[in-house]
C-alpha cells in the first residue's frame, strides 16, 4: 500500500477503534492489530498519539473546512436569506451525522472523557461557525427582524435541537419515529426562525392573536346574538 494510502487507512481505523473502545480503553498497538499492520508501522507515520489526534481532525477539515463553509454561509447572510442560512447549517449537520458517525462517537467520547481532542474540535469547527452564526443573529436584531434575546442562546437553540435529531438517528442509530431528515430539518428551523422574529413595531398582530375577538367562539356567539335579536 501507497504511504499516503496507508495513512488514510490508518487514520480510518484509529477513528473506528476510538470510537468504539474510547481513548482511555485504546492502545497504538490495538490500532495496528485492527489495520493488520505492525505497531512500527504505526509510528513510521504518526510520531505519538497527540500527533494522530491532530492528523484526525486535518482529514476532517480537509473534507468539510469551516472556513469554507463560513464563507457559504456568507453567501446566504449577504442576502439576509434567513431560512436558507439556517436550513443549510441544519443540513449540514444531520449529513455530517450520516456520512460520518464513527467520528461523531468519537467526539462524544472525546467530551465525556475531557480528552484533548473535544476542544481542539471545537477550537477548529464549532467555534468559528457558533461566532459566525452569533454575529449574523446579533446584526439581525439591530436591524429590527429578531427580536431581543441572547443570540448566544438562540444559536444553541437553533443547532442544539439539529445535533440532537442527528446524533440519536446516527449516532445511537435509533430510527423510530420516524420522520425524513430533511422534513425534521425543515420544521425545526421553522420552529426556531419563528422564535426569532420580532413582533410588528405596532403590535398589531400580537394583540389580534391573543385577542378573544378573533376566536371562532366569539365569532359564533355573535352570529346567535345577532340571530336572536332578529
């Protein structure tokens, strides 16, 4: 096998025996046993652990780099195309669950066990994309389509509800009930894009919302009223 194709296979089973073994539970040694390699082997490409831990997250970004993907999101927040910016990091994310779960089970055994790995993920992926998202719902509320909130909060409200939809569909494989991912995306950013907006300056809709003379209770009282007067 070719060096580089060797690398990619070795990384592709560290990231299997990681996830299913965790770190604490996993040895270089057991890596080459699942590669069908020797532990030399091993080392001849990655000097230590730390270094393949790194080497993870270099082939992750190669595929899905957040800088490219700030920069699509760009392309949506230039147009103040609030569902389509939303709707394409909620896509993004159940897809990333998909074609990928091994390494999202290792990023979960990664943060359950405060390994180095979980905030080099975060240092490198979430954050930029959370800050982005933040910044992008922080301009919309000074420019009177959000309402006042914490756009810290909303982005965790927005992404948390995806992540969780993703991880137990693809991560924990759990189907049932099931509901198409694309529809799961769509109403939940939905959900979310509705929080978010701000109400009329007026008021008006609000107030006709909560207002008894818009019920079809009250509508109906006042045609028998009317009927009986007649």
């Amino acid at each position: 096998m070719h060096g580089q194709d060797r690398r990619q296979q070795l990384l592709d089973v560290a990231v299997d025996v990681f996830a299913r073994q965790g770190f604490a539970g996993t040895k270089t040694k057991d890596i080459a046993a699942a590669a069908g390699v020797s532990e030399a082997i091993v080392f001849r490409h990655f000097s230590s652990k730390e270094d393949l831990y790194h080497a993870i997250l270099d082939a992750k970004e190669d595929k899905h780099g957040a800088p490219e993907f700030v920069d699509i999101l760009r392309t949506f927040a230039d147009r103040r195309d609030d569902a389509g910016l939303f709707h394409y990091v909620g896509s993004a994310i159940v897809r990333s669950f998909r074609d990928d779960p091994a390494f999202h089970r290792l990023m979960l055994y990664a943060s359950l066990e405060g390994h180095l790995l979980a905030g080099l993920f975060r240092e490198r992926f979430g954050l930029p994309i959370f800050d982005y998202l933040r910044r992008y719902i922080s301009l919309r509320q000074k420019e009177g389509v959000f309402r006042a909130l914490d756009p810290q909060i909303a982005v965790m409200f927005m992404t948390g509800s995806i992540i969780h939809f993703a991880m137990v569909r693809h991560a924990f494989q759990c189907k049932k009930p099931y509901v198409s991912e694309e529809t799961a995306v769509r109403e939940m950013v939905d959900m979310a894009l509705a929080s978010l907006m701000a109400a009329p300056k007026n008021g008006t809709m609000a107030r006709q919302s909560s207002s008894p003379k818009n019920t079809a209770k009250h509508a109906a009282k006042k045609a028998a009223k009317k009927a009986g007067a007649a």
